[in-house]
C-alpha cells in the first residue's frame, strides 16, 4: 500500500514539474517599455505612416498570420498563448491586454518588430522578414486585439 501511494506521488510530482516546463511562463511586467529609457521620447513620437483603414488592419492580419509568423507565439487571438510560446520565459505579449494597449504608443511597438525585445524570445523582423509597411500594417492588426476586449 505504501509503495503504492509512494509510486502515485511521484508521479503526480512529474506530472506538475512537466505541466511547468511546458506552460507558458507569466509576461514580466507587461507595462513596461522595452525600448531603452534614452530613446523612449523619441521612440514614443513617431506616428504611423500607414492610414489605420480595414484594409490595413486585413494586410497587416495577413502578414500576422503568415509570413511574420507572429501567431506562431503570440496565438491565433493575440493573447500570447500560440503554440510557439510553451516554455518561453518571459511569455510573449499578451496584445489582449487593454492596460498595455493604452500603454504603448505605435512607435514603441515598430522599435520592438526593428530591434527584438530585449530579456525576451522576441526577434527582430523588421526589414529582414517583412518590410516596414508590412510592420506598420501589423501594429494596426495587433491593435484590434485590444479593440475586441473593450
């Protein structure tokens, strides 16, 4: 009986150590920015070239989806639950999250797509994997996952 219970402990303690090294890890402090504090004022002026139209938002789902890969850890709805995101510490940014949305200007977020994001997985894709219009085009995408919580 005791090797019995004995035997069904250790393996609930497995199961919990694998269901941790699989599980997403908490995003770190999703409110702060990831650009280096000397080039937030600047980063957080520049505005988006690309006119926020559906069409926008439908080019910048696509490349989102597709070519960018971005669903890929970010997940299907933006939450930062795709299946590229298990095990990745920090997670990737949870773009349903309305705080962070207001947080972050357009700026910021083309600085994270040219220059990754420091501490995270979060490469740089722009202009290597698309270009800056497709990048722009993204953050108007990105920016309805924050419309869809309001």
């Amino acid at each position: 009986m005791r090797a019995r219970a004995a035997g069904a402990g250790l393996l609930c303690a497995g199961l919990l150590l694998l269901v941790a090294a699989v599980a997403p890890a908490a995003e770190r402090d999703p409110l702060a920015p990831r650009v280096p504090k000397d080039r937030l004022d600047a980063v957080r002026s520049a505005v988006n070239p690309v006119p926020a139209t559906s069409e926008a938002v439908a080019r910048g789902r696509e490349v989102y989806r597709g070519v960018g890969s971005c669903n890929v850890c970010h997940g299907e709805g933006g939450d930062g639950r795709g299946i590229g995101a298990t095990g990745l510490d920090p997670s990737p940014r949870d773009f349903t999250n309305g705080r962070w949305q207001a947080a972050r200007t357009d700026g910021e977020l083309m600085w994270v797509l040219r220059n990754g994001s420091p501490g995270s997985a979060m490469i740089t894709v722009v202009p290597g994997l698309i270009s800056e219009e497709a990048g722009w085009d993204v953050i108007h995408f990105i920016r309805t996952f924050g419309e869809r919580r309001r």
